[in-house]
C-alpha cells in the first residue's frame, strides 16, 4: 500500500514538474538581445517581468513601450527590450541586473539605473511623470 502511494506521488510530482515545459521558440529575441547588451552605443530600455503581472505592471511596461515608440522612434541608438524573467535565455539579463520580480532599467554599457520604484509610483495615476523620466535618463545616455 504504502508503496503504491509512493508511486502515485512520484508520478504526480513528475507531472507536475513537466508541465511547465516549453518549446524554446524565443531563440531569435535571446539573439537580438545580446547583440543589444555587447552594443555599448545603444541605450537600451529593459521591462523585467513573469507570467503573472498585476495592473501596474502592465501599465509599467505599456507606458515604456509606448514612450520608447513615440520619442525614439527614428532612434536606432535607443532600444525596448521586453525581458521574461521566466524564460531560461534571459537569464543572464535577469542574473546580471540582479532582478527578483519585475524591473524597469535604463541602460548603456555598464551604466545603468534601475527605476522600477518609480515606475511603478507613476505608470497608473501620472504615467507622463513616468514619460518624463524614462525621456530624462534615456537622454543623459545617448
């Protein structure tokens, strides 16, 4: 008896730990992506995020993405990057930026400043508070 639970469990654990496999389909954003961070003449902008993103988060990321579009549009010094914390190629992004959650980092090079607190205070309520420091650091690196 107590061995067929043992297997049951077994079998339940080996399910469970599976299903969250996925096919390896973002082979040419982790391509693109570290093309951008061995480019040190780019300014690239990082939204850092999982599966699971709350109102704000996407407001985070939607207004980034919406400011980096607008404003650098003919920029090709100037880069969104969409990162998913989740996904095995991004991990070096992830481990290099010591990010645990989501992020907001703005960086060239090695200089980078990580405004994910101040992201996150303005993308709902004042997202041009958050336009206007996304436009203000993006500039002091270009």
């Amino acid at each position: 008896m107590k061995k067929s639970i043992l297997i049951g469990l077994f079998a339940i654990l080996l399910v469970a730990c599976g299903g969250n496999a996925q096919k390896n389909n973002g082979q040419a954003t982790e391509t693109q992506a570290k093309e951008q961070v061995a480019d040190a003449s780019v300014v690239n902008v990082y939204y850092f995020h999982g599966k699971q993103r709350c109102k704000t988060c996407i407001a985070v990321g939607d207004v980034t993405e919406k400011t980096i579009k607008e404003l650098y549009a003919d920029n090709p010094h100037v880069k969104f990057i969409e990162v998913k914390t989740d996904e095995k190629q991004n991990a070096s992004l992830v481990e290099k930026y010591e990010v645990t959650w989501n992020a907001l980092i703005i960086a060239k090079g090695d200089n980078s400043i990580d405004i994910t607190d101040k992201a996150f205070a303005n993308a709902l309520n004042t997202p041009e508070n958050l336009t206007d420091l996304i436009k203000t650091e993006v500039n002091k690196r270009l």
